[in-house]
C-alpha cells in the first residue's frame, strides 16, 4: 500500500466533506454519544466548506490512488481538521498527513502547531509529540462535546529533520 499527499484542488470539496462525516460517524462514533455524533456529522454549507479549504494549505492522502483522508493548516498554525477513512485507520495516512502539516508549518517559521482534538483523535496527536493545554467543552446545537486543545513545538533548528512527503 503506498500512502502519497497531494495538494487539495477545488474538485476535492465533495471527497473531504465524505472522508469527515465518514470518520466521525463511523470512527468517532466509539466515544460519542449518538446525540453528539448526529450534532457533529454535518456540514451545513457546502460552499463555505470549500472555501475554507480552498484558502489555505490543504492535502490530500490518496492510498493506492484511492482519497483516504485530508488535513489542512490555518495561517495562525491550527491544524484545522484531519480526517481519515475508516478503512484506513492505523496505516500512516494521518502520521504522512501529519508530516506535511508540519513541513509546512516549518516553511512558514511557525513555532508551534496547535489542534481541538476530539477524544478520538487525542492518542494519536499524543504520541506525536503533542501535549494537552486544556481540556474543552464544546457546545454544538445543543449538545456539549469534550475535546483537547493540543500543542506541539516544532523544532527551530534544521529543517532537514523535517520531511517533506
């Protein structure tokens, strides 16, 4: 299996807003109620969603020539969103994802990368290198959902430690 990152291009808005309500509600779902998932699974403006990811860096993970998963980076070093298939959980699509926000991240000389990581995603991102700075509460339509503002300094010294996938 051969995991390749490419860059987002406006014909990818209908695959990433598929990889995100798959991942949540097929992924997240273990540690969501299914009040929360149903609150959380849904894009109520297809249009903006693909304005957001269409103005700033964003990829996408193709396995095999197949969309596995996308992530992408604000100006302000947030790592937006990260989603990834169901099918293709635990094979390295999120850690190449991963890499190339970083890499990025580095080319802008930013610092730190930061993410609001759900309950799910939180071991990933913490063996990773980043730290919890706070647990949150989120409200969506009514519903609270918990998830952790996370942290990670990037190295300021050579970027040759840093691979650029």
């Amino acid at each position: 299996m051969t995991v390749t990152i490419r860059p987002y291009t406006p014909k990818d808005a209908g695959t990433t807003i598929a990889i995100f309500l798959r991942a949540i509600k097929e992924v997240a779902s273990r540690d969501y109620t299914p009040e929360q998932i149903e609150v959380w699974a849904q894009v109520e403006n297809p249009d903006a969603w693909a304005a957001a990811r269409s103005n700033r860096p964003t990829w996408i993970a193709e396995v095999d020539g197949r969309p596995a998963g996308f992530a992408d980076l604000r100006a302000d070093g947030c790592l937006d969103m990260m989603f990834v298939l169901p099918e293709f959980q635990g094979a390295g699509v999120a850690s190449r994802l991963l890499e190339r926000v970083e890499a990025e991240a580095h080319t802008k000389g930013l610092e730190h990368i930061h993410t609001e990581a759900s309950k799910t995603a939180r071991p990933f991102f913490e063996r990773r290198g980043f730290r919890v700075v706070k647990a949150q509460r989120v409200e969506k339509r009514d519903q609270m959902l918990e998830n952790f503002r996370m942290e990670k300094a990037l190295g300021s010294g050579d970027s040759s430690s840093i691979k650029v996938p």
